[in-house]
C-alpha cells in the first residue's frame, strides 16, 4: 500500500510546509518534490495532481487524529471530560505544527468547490466523534434529553474551528491549549450563571 511507504509520508509533511509558506495556489507540485527531496516524477507516483496531495494530507491528519482522540477518550466515564478531551487535543494538534495550523484553518478554505465536499467528507468521522459524546452525555443525564445533536455538533465544531482561526490569525502568539478548558466550560454552560 502507498500509504506506508516513507516517501508518501515524506511528501505529506513536504507539502504541509510548501502550502503554509507559500499558499495553496502558489505551492507547485516542484516546490514540495524539492521541499520532500524527491524527484518532480515521484510525487505522481503517489497522487495523481495537487488536488490529491491536499485531500491526501487532510485525509491522513484529520485520520492519525480521530484514531488518537477515541484512544484518548475510550478509559474516560462522563461527556464532560470527552469533551475537554476533545477541545485539549484539537488545540494540541494544531498548536504542535503551526504549519499545519496555517494549511487547515486558512488554506484549505481557498480550495474550489469540489475539492471542499470532498474534505468535509474527510471530516465525517470527527463529527461522529463529536455525536457520539453528546448521545453518551443524553444517555448518562449530563446533557439535556432535548438537545438538538446536529446544533450541538455545529456550535462545539464551529466554537473551536473558530478559536484556532482567530489564533492562527494573531501569528499564534499566545497557548492556544491553555485556552481548552474555558472553550470547554464556554460549550456546556454558555453564558449563564454557574
């Protein structure tokens, strides 16, 4: 299988640099040959264009990180903590490769139509992660029996898609991860009064 041959790897990290240094539209397939230290002809013997490369990488990181994050959360008992689980590793993801912060939050949103469908098909299983803790949060009384999942799953994702943007944005200064258990808080209490 292709995917676990070094050089796929090596030409995913590659391209991971190339579009945040230099934009998606500007990251030629040349510059991540150059950047993975293979030959231009390689890369094609992997993905079929640059398109291919982008839902690669995504398909990869966005996979390795789901797989990680039920391992994490498989040993903990109550929604809450999932949750805060859930937030912590997201922000530990991206605050661990600013390049990949860069490429996620900004350029990947620059790709056309087509190419989007088909990395929110990639972002399917996290969003199942994310329903499967507001059932078990139902379930165990923690969440209201009325909660409308799809709403939910919306604002938790959107909270924290929105949380890297702003910091990404502001050059990544400050702890992105210290930041988890207030956006966790913020997600199951809102505004009220504690």
């Amino acid at each position: 299988m292709k995917k676990d041959k070094p050089k796929y790897r090596q030409i995913i990290d590659a391209a991971v640099i190339v579009i945040a240094e230099n934009g998606y539209h500007q990251a030629q397939v040349s510059k991540i040959a150059k950047q993975a230290g293979v030959a231009d002809g390689t890369i094609y013997l992997y993905f079929k264009n640059k398109e291919d490369i982008l839902i690669s990488l995504f398909q990869e990181k966005m996979g390795n990180f789901v797989e990680n994050l039920q391992t994490k959360i498989a040993g903990l008992s109550t929604a809450a903590e999932k949750l805060l689980v859930l937030v912590e590793s997201h922000f530990e993801m991206l605050s661990n490769d600013h390049h990949l912060a860069r490429v996620i939050q900004l350029e990947l949103r620059q790709a056309n139509i087509e190419l989007r469908l088909e990395l929110s098909d990639v972002l399917k299983g996290y969003l199942k992660v994310v329903d499967q803790i507001l059932q078990e949060g139902i379930e165990n009384g923690e969440f209201s029996p009325s909660l409308d999942i799809r709403l939910a799953r919306q604002m938790i994702f959107g909270t924290i898609d929105e949380t890297i943007t702003t910091w990404v944005m502001n050059e990544q200064k400050y702890n992105l991860i210290a930041l988890a258990p207030k956006v966790q808080h913020l997600l199951l209490h809102g505004c009220g009064r504690d």
